[in-house]
C-alpha cells in the first residue's frame, strides 16, 4: 500500500504566541515549530499500514517556507520513505490555496490512500483534508478514530454526536485522522539520522488566489480579577444571585 501524508509546521503547544507587527500573522522569532500533533497520528497510522503489510511506501507531503523542511525531516525520522516539499513564502495562503497546493503535488505520485490529521491545532479550520478529496476527485471520510483494511477497502469508524458511525469505502480515498487512531512514536536516533539521507523534493506551486484574508489578529481579553462576596453561610445567598443574575450559569 502507497501511502501519502499531508502534515502541517505549527508552533510548539508550549509556545507563547505573539503578534507580529502587522497585525495579521504571528511573530515566529524564537517559536519551535512541530508537526501538527493530529499529522503526528497520520504519520504514525500510515507507517503501521506498510509495516502490516510489508511492503509500500509511505510520502509525506507538506506546504510552507525554507523552513517546513526541518519539520519534514522529522516525519522522514519517524520512518516515512521520502517527502515532498510544496515550497513558498506566501503569508497569506488560505486553506483552499494550501488544498490546491497540495493536490496538484499528490496528482503526480502513484497512491492508494492519502491521510490527514482532522485539523491543525493553529488555525483549526479542518478544512485542506476534504478539499483537498474532492480537488483529487477521490472519496473522503473524516475525525476516524479506527481503520480497518479489508480486501481492497477500508472501514472506518468514526465518532459522531449521539453514537458511532461505520463507514466502507473503497480506495483510493483520503481520511483525516483523530486522537485515539494510534499513539505516535519517538524518532529513534538511527531514524534521525537516517531521514538526513531520504529523498526531500522540492515543488513551487502555481499561484492561486486566496479566498479568506486575515484582517487582524487580537489577544483574547484579559480574564477579570476575581471578587469576593462575603464570608461563611450569609454569603450564599448573594453567590447564588450573581450566578443566577450576573454570570447566568444557573
């Protein structure tokens, strides 16, 4: 089985985030950046596939700046065979210039099944996946916590609202991965050292014309200071009227 994964370079969960000077973007002096930890599932579900089976190829695929080859290697650490790098500077690329992006570089490769995270954690738009399906004309199923091949398709089970959903479909198709899919390993150093020497190719993509634009980034408004409303057993009845009245929580 042939195997493309799509991962993201997002800051580090642990980073401060802070507002660069034009207000739009983020300013990346100082932050680490990782793979999106749902691309981290992606990665890890599509290398237990190969390994299963024995055979195949596993691709990662991913589009950003000079500096998303670093985060490549560590996808290619983990064990994927070789990687494609959609390579541009563009600040203001939107999910469905990214989707474009990407699916004009997977059209080339020879693949059975093409995985997702759901969403990543920076913008959480959960959209590239499904664009991403329907710019490839192939079928999609989303947020999968299970995935079982059988024959020359794959059930996929899928947490929805009120229950759980059991979905066939036949590939090649594209799945987005959820926590609980599998549990991510650690690049070992023989794997660090290793993903040095695996094939990172290079792609400019062709220029498409974004259809969201960021107008400005603000920090959420500070949490106000706490109040107190008396002491011991007199103070319930006022408590309980503020929540009632103020806050509205009961």
């Amino acid at each position: 089985m042939n195997i493309i994964v799509c991962i993201k370079k997002v800051p580090d969960t642990e980073t401060a985030i802070k507002i660069a000077a034009d207000g739009k973007s983020i300013d990346s002096a100082g932050v680490k950046f990782i793979i999106s930890p749902y691309d981290e599932i992606a990665v890890e579900q599509a290398l237990q596939f190969k390994e299963k089976a024995g055979s195949g190829e596993v691709t990662i695929v991913s589009y950003g700046n000079a500096d998303t080859a670093a985060v490549i290697r560590n996808g290619l650490a983990m064990g994927a065979d070789k990687a494609v790098h959609v390579k541009d500077d563009a600040k203001d690329a939107d999910s469905y210039s990214i989707a474009v992006a990407l699916a004009n570089a997977i059209k080339p490769l020879h693949y059975d099944l093409v995985l997702f995270g759901k969403q990543a954690i920076d913008d959480d738009s959960a959209q590239v996946g499904n664009m991403v399906a329907h710019l490839l004309d192939i079928p999609f199923v989303g947020v999968v916590t299970k995935i079982e091949p059988w024959e020359n398709r794959l059930v996929c089970h899928r947490e929805v609202e009120g229950g759980h959903e059991i979905v066939e479909v036949s590939m090649p198709c594209a799945i987005s991965c959820q926590k609980g899919l599998c549990e991510p390993r650690y690049p070992s150093l023989k794997g660090i050292m290793a993903a040095k020497k695996k094939p990172l190719e290079e792609k400019t993509p062709e220029k498409t014309t974004p259809v969201l634009f960021i107008s400005k980034l603000e920090y959420p408004p500070s949490r106000p200071p706490g109040r107190i409303v008396g002491q011991g057993a007199e103070a319930v009845p006022e408590l309980v009227n503020l929540l009632h009245n103020e806050a509205k929580i009961i």
